[in-house]
C-alpha cells in the first residue's frame, strides 16, 4: 500500500518571534487608515464608516432636490448666484442625473451613477446581477476582501464629500483636539488626521475623539 506524508522539515520553531512572523498582519488599504488587517483587506471599523457613508448617500439626493436654486451670495461656477447666472445649480442637476460622468473640463460625479457603476464592479466579480446601493451595502464586507477594494474605498469617500459640499454639509474646519498631542485633527477621508502628529482619527477612534471633545466642554 502507498501512503503519502509531509516532507520532514524538521522540528518546527514555535518561538514567540516565529509566531508573530506568522500572524503578521497587513495595514487597512482605505485612504487614512493605518489600523492592521488580518483578514481581508479593509478593518472592521473602515467597512463599518463606509456602511455609514452609503446610506447617507442614500439619502443626500433627496435633500438636493430641494436645493437646485442658487445660493444667495455664492460664487464660482460649481454655485452659480444670480444676476446673469444659471437660475439653477447646474452642479445639484448634474449629481441628480445618473448618466453624468465626469470630464476635464466639468469633474462632476453622478451620485446614482457611481453607486451604480460600484454595484455594477461588485456583481460582474461575484457573477451576479447588480441591484443598486442597497446591493453594495450588503455585498460591502465581501468587497473588503478583494485586491480592488482601496479602489472603492476611494470612490465612496469621495462621492460622499461632493455631496456633503453640495449639501452645504461639510464637517467643522477642526473635528478637535488631538489625544495625543493636542493639536488640531482636520477632516481627511471618512475621519480625520492630526495635523501635528499626524494620528488617524477612523471608525472607534473618532467616536473617541468626539467623546473627549464633549467632555472638555
């Protein structure tokens, strides 16, 4: 009778250095994190804000239905006032149109249409229909094993601050002091990052610094 065995290597070096070489992890791959990474490609708390940050883009076109009409007192071309301006924000109308795509000349992002197109990535690679944001949010955590996953990470971040730019929505100039070393934590991706230390504020750790402004106050 044949039988098979595993080649002998020798006696196996369970020594703690050897064992953290083993279980070495990688570094999360969404823009402004440096957590660890043991499985998948993205840390929990990184898939948990970009869960967040989806479905508030769920929610963004139907508070910038209500805001096509130029702004009083706005200027540039993204927020046309009044006088011999647009009568409407041609910037609000072009992220409301899902067949916007961005070009040189006018880089704006269709909400629907890039969720779409995030969906449309998602299904090809599990060999499925897509079926809008609802699909992404229950297909995100199996999209944070994938290689490409920085890639999307990128666009949601994204797309979520033109619409909080739209909305007039954006985060304060400052998300606080600093745990660390009290310097001031500016908004970057989906939390923040000391401007001194540069410390990343994501996921747990920016409910944290929100915690410790409110005590200060």
């Amino acid at each position: 009778m044949t039988t098979t065995s595993v080649p002998a290597t020798g006696p196996r070096d369970r020594s703690r250095p050897a064992l953290a070489r083993s279980t070495a992890a990688a570094v999360c791959v969404v823009r402004g994190c440096t957590r660890p990474v043991y499985t998948g490609k993205a840390c929990p708390d990184c898939v948990t804000e970009l869960g967040a940050q989806l479905r508030e883009l769920g929610e963004y076109p139907l508070v910038l239905r209500h805001m096509k009409e130029p702004v009083r007192g706005a200027a540039g071309r993204g927020s046309p006032g009044y006088g011999s301006r647009p009568p409407l924000r041609l910037d609000v109308l072009a992220a409301l149109d899902p067949r916007t795509l961005p070009t040189p000349e006018d880089d704006v992002w269709s909400i629907w249409g890039t969720l779409d197109r995030i969906a449309a990535w998602i299904a090809a690679e599990r060999g499925e229909q897509p079926r809008g944001l609802w699909y992404v949010l229950t297909q995100l955590q199996w999209a944070a094993g994938q290689e490409e996953f920085g890639d999307v990470a990128d666009a949601i971040q994204e797309l979520h601050r033109r619409a909080q730019g739209l909305a007039h929505d954006r985060p304060e100039a400052t998300l606080g002091d600093c745990t660390r070393c009290g310097g001031q934590v500016l908004p970057e991706g989906a939390g923040g990052r000391c401007e001194v230390c540069a410390r990343p504020y994501v996921g747990l750790g920016l409910v944290k610094l929100r915690r410790a402004q409110d005590a200060a106050a």
